[in-house]
C-alpha cells in the first residue's frame, strides 16, 4: 500500500493528536471508519435502514436486557399474585361448599324426610342443584371470558392504566347498583 504526502502528514498529525502508540492502530481505525461509511453509503444507495454504530448498538442491547429483566420480575411478581388469588379462592370456595353442606345436612334433609322423600330422592334432589349450580358459574365464566375476546378483538392495542382503572370504576358503580 502506497501513502501519498498529504495523506502521510494527515495520519501523523492523528497519531500525534491521539497519543497512539503505534500507526498500525490508525490505521485501522481509518480503515474501520472507511468501511462504515461506505456501509453506509450503499445502505442509503439502495434505501436500506442505517444500522447504528457499534457504539449504539451495545446502548440498545443493554436498554433491551434491562427491559427484559424487568420483565421478568413483573412475570415473577404476577405468577405470584396468582398464587395468592388462586390460593385465596380455593378458601373462599371451601368455606362455601362447608356452608352448604352444613346447611343442607341441618336444614334441607330433616324438612325433605318430613316430607316423605326417601335417601335417593334427596340425593338426586343435592345432585340436581349442584348441576344447576355449575351451569350458572360455568355460563357466567364463559360470557365473561367472551366479553374480555370480544374487547380486545376491538381494540388491539394494550389498555393504559388510565383507561383499566376507568373500566374497573365502571364495573364497580353496576355492581353496587344492583
């Protein structure tokens, strides 16, 4: 590779304004950032996205690990608050199968045997409303469940926070109203 003069006294005048040791770093330094712009240079020719400089690019991996590691946490946080909601309706739903149970030995039996009914009968008569029971949680989950799809099959975008507490505000005034 031959050096013209001014290109000569150009990359002295860098090795001396940059302390480098050695020409050789300068040179591929020079050689590096050449090669940039000619990547550059083509991606512009044919209409291609700039690819940030090796710099950036190390930025915006970092920026991306943080994101990712936040969500992580958030994933742990929510797998943990499902726990404890799944915990807390399973106590919810013991204590009001127990109340039935408790009711329905107490209470129904006695009155149903007074009445005539056999043991069968009112077996078949527990069985009967239980069915009717689920129907009504199982329909109510589904409809609910449907709403939801049909909501975000209208909007596709996430829910701002804003927009998730109005929603809930809005649920809590039906609710209190009936």
């Amino acid at each position: 590779m031959s050096l013209y003069i001014d290109q000569v006294s150009q990359i002295q005048a860098i090795i001396e304004s940059t302390g480098a040791d050695k020409a050789a770093q300068v040179f591929r330094d020079l050689i590096d950032e050449a090669l940039a712009a000619r990547r550059r240079k083509t991606a512009q020719q044919l209409g291609l996205p700039e690819e940030p400089p090796s710099n950036q690019l190390g930025e915006h991996l970092e920026t991306i690990e943080t994101l990712l590691l936040k969500l992580i946490q958030q994933g742990e946080k929510a797998r943990c608050v499902r726990g404890i909601s799944l915990e807390l309706l399973q106590e919810g739903l013991a204590v009001s199968c127990a109340g039935r149970f408790g009711l329905w030995e107490s209470l129904a039996v006695p009155a149903l045997i007074e009445r005539g009914m056999n043991p069968n009968e009112i077996a078949s008569l527990s069985e009967s409303q239980t069915t009717k029971g689920k129907a009504v949680a199982y329909g109510l989950a589904k409809e609910i469940k449907d709403q939801l799809c049909a909501r975000e099959a209208d909007s596709p975008s996430a829910t701002t926070k804003d927009e998730e507490d109005e929603r809930l505000a809005n649920n809590d005034n039906v609710s209190g109203e009936d």
